[in-house]
C-alpha cells in the first residue's frame, strides 16, 4: 500500500530508521515516512537540522536559531556581527518512548554599543529554552503539571517511566514555578481568622464557599483590610464570617448589599461555650437539687469506686514506659554494685 505524503518543506534532516541513509529535503530516502523534520519535530524559533539516536532510549535532535541576529539583554541594541558559537543540551519532550535531547547551537553576538558594559551576548530562544534552563519550557512545563497532580515522590516514579526522568525536588520547583490559575469571580464566600504564628499574628482567610477553593490570605483581621478587597470584587452576594464585629464592620463598608450569614460551624461553637459557661457556673446548684419524682429518698449520687478501664494501646505503652524505667534503674543499681 503506497502512502501518499505532503512534499517535504523542513529543514535537511536524516532517518533515524534508516541510520542517516538519505537526506529529508522535498524527495524521501527509500522509506514512505520520510520527510521535513521540523514539521515532524517542531521546535519554536529554531531549525532541525538532524535527528540521530544515541543508544536505544535517546534521540538526538541538531538544531540552530532562525533569527538573522539578536539584541543586547543590557541596552537593548539589535547585532548580527557573530563572535563564536557554542553548544547547549536541554532535554525536551519524549519521543514515541525515547527521551529527546536537543543539540542547540547557540550563536554569540558582538554587541555594537560602545556604552554598554557587555561586549558579546548570547543569542535567547525565549519560546524553546530559558537561559541557563537544562530543559525546554514545554518539558518543563509538563513535568509540572503531573507534579501538580501526583505530588513530588509519584510524578517523580511516573516520569521516568515515561521517559522524561527528574527528581521529586526537581518536580516540586516546577510545581512553584507554575503560573496560578485565575480564579472564576466569587459570589458566595468565607471570611476567617488564620494564624501566621499562633498567639502571635493572625490574618484572614478568604474562601470560595462553592468550589471549595482557598481565594486570598490577607496580612492582617481588620475591617478595612477585608472592605478593601470587597470593594475590588463588586460581584460577591454572600459572605460566611463568625460573629466577630470587625468582620461584620469590614463586609458593610466594602460589600454593603451582600448578605452577612453565620455559618453553621461557628453556630455550634457558640452554642457549646455558652453551654460550658452555663454549666461551669451552675455545677454546685445542680448537686443541690431535690431529688427528681421516681427516685429512691435513699439514693446517692454515682460515684466511681474504680477507674476507667484502659485500651490495649494505653496498657501496652504504659507496660513499655515500665520496663525501659525498670531496666534503667537495675543498669543503675548494677553500675553501683560495680564501683
């Protein structure tokens, strides 16, 4: 079955499967899936140039900038006088199971400006590869993203199965340098304290109550901070606080038509201080009440002869405090029979 296949329009490149037996340029080397390797292997600003295999779990990709020159980082003034060349070697996104390491041949310029304290400056790929960066923006970029999903130690374990072997510190640095999602604009959200250091400074946490979702964490608790960042979300209807009044003051000066709503957790826990207060207080006069109708004028209040019984995981770590203390006090006594 013959493939009929678009006309070659790449760079010059070689078959890998052919061991480097014909050029890629607008005609094939023998085999039917042949043809330009910057389209098959595209890679942003630069020109493959080939394509060879370096054991058989790496692939090799030759490449160099397309740009007729480059501008000086420092002033800013465009040069095409070449100085020298040099070669980079960052890995890049796999290959039908191989790992892709790229054979960048980065051109260094001369820079024109006689007021400028960098004589020479190396060409920059900014869509490919970052300076001093020893993989492509896309790899990267990638293997953040699974380490978004799977946390350090797993991305790590699935990354070198599929062939774009990091180390689980490596993955949690490129989690961090991944850019935040811009959150949807919140209609319906919390407000609570948080502590930066406990007993020490607190701030606000402001949450999305429908996704669930962390929105800010404020410095400090008080009223115009927390208006400050309402006023800047004009949608926000609802708000859940606790019944600090500073909040309360904070959500009427910066969102005066939202509506203001206890939530359930800080209801109960209101509940249960007032019940602790009320009982703490009246403990002494619950002792002296008249006994209730149906009891014995004999009966006496339940008082405990014994107490609890203990789990097995209390008894088991109290027997092993009591040996370990055991032992130290015989090797103790046996050093004194010693001197």
């Amino acid at each position: 079955m013959r493939l009929d296949l678009p006309p070659a329009s790449g760079s010059p490149a070689l078959c890998v499967d052919c061991n480097g037996v014909g050029p890629v340029v607008g005609q094939a080397c023998g085999a039917p899936h042949c043809w330009g390797m910057s389209e098959l292997c595209p890679m942003p600003g630069c020109r493959v140039e080939r394509i060879t295999r370096e054991g058989s779990n790496l692939l090799h990709v030759a490449v160099h900038g397309t740009r007729p020159g480059g501008r000086c980082p420092d002033c800013g003034r465009a040069s095409r006088a070449v100085h020298s060349h040099y070669g980079r070697r960052p890995a890049d996104l796999p290959s039908l199971g191989r790992a892709v390491r790229v054979g960048l041949r980065v051109r260094r310029f001369y820079c024109g400006n006689a007021a400028c304290a960098r004589r020479t400056f190396a060409e920059r790929l900014p869509e490919l590869v970052a300076p001093y960066a020893r993989r492509t923006r896309r790899l990267a970029e990638a293997q953040g993203r699974v380490g978004a999903a799977l946390g350090g130690e797993g991305a790590a374990r699935v990354l070198a199965y599929l062939a774009m072997p990091v180390s689980a510190d490596t993955v949690l640095r490129r989690v961090r340098s991944l850019p935040l999602p811009e959150p949807d604009t919140p209609q319906i959200v919390g407000v609570d304290d948080w502590a930066m250091r406990k007993r020490r400074t607190y701030g606000t946490i402001v949450v999305d109550l429908e996704r669930r979702r962390v929105l800010d964490l404020l410095p400090d608790r008080t009223a115009e901070t927390l208006a400050d960042w309402l006023r800047r979300r004009p949608r926000v209807a609802v708000v859940a606080r606790d019944r600090s009044s500073e909040y309360a003051r904070g959500i009427a000066l910066g969102a005066p038509d939202a509506v203001q709503v206890a939530d359930r957790w800080h209801l109960l826990a209101n509940m249960r201080q007032v019940l602790e207060r009320w009982l703490a207080g009246a403990h002494a006069r619950l002792w002296c009440l008249p006994p209730g109708p149906g009891t014995l004028a004999d009966a006496q209040p339940g008082l405990r002869s014994r107490p609890f019984a203990r789990t097995r995981a209390e008894m088991a770590a109290r027997i092993g405090r009591r040996g370990t203390v055991g032992q130290v006090l015989r090797g103790g006594q046996a050093a004194a029979r010693c001197r």
